[in-house]
C-alpha cells in the first residue's frame, strides 16, 4: 500500500511539474503578444 502511495505521489508531482511549465510556455507566448503590440502602438504613436 505504501510503494502505491508513493508511485501516486511521484506521478502527482510530475504531473504538477509539467503543467507548471505549460504555464510558463503559455505565460511567455502571452508577454511576446503583448510586446509586439505594444511596439505596434508605438510605431502608430510616433507617427
């Protein structure tokens, strides 16, 4: 009963790890949206 907690706890946390880093991925595709359209805003303000 233990080894299966511990296999569940182990899959758990890779779980968690690699949806911690799909968040990230997703986070940083969201700051590069947001840094084009600000330097789109920008060229459209300068002018």
């Amino acid at each position: 009963m233990s080894e299966n907690l511990n296999s569940n706890n182990i899959e758990n946390d890779e779980f968690n790890i690699n949806n911690e880093d799909s968040d990230y991925e997703d986070l940083i595709a969201r700051l590069k949206e947001i840094k084009s359209a600000i330097a789109l805003l920008e060229k459209t303000i300068i002018k």
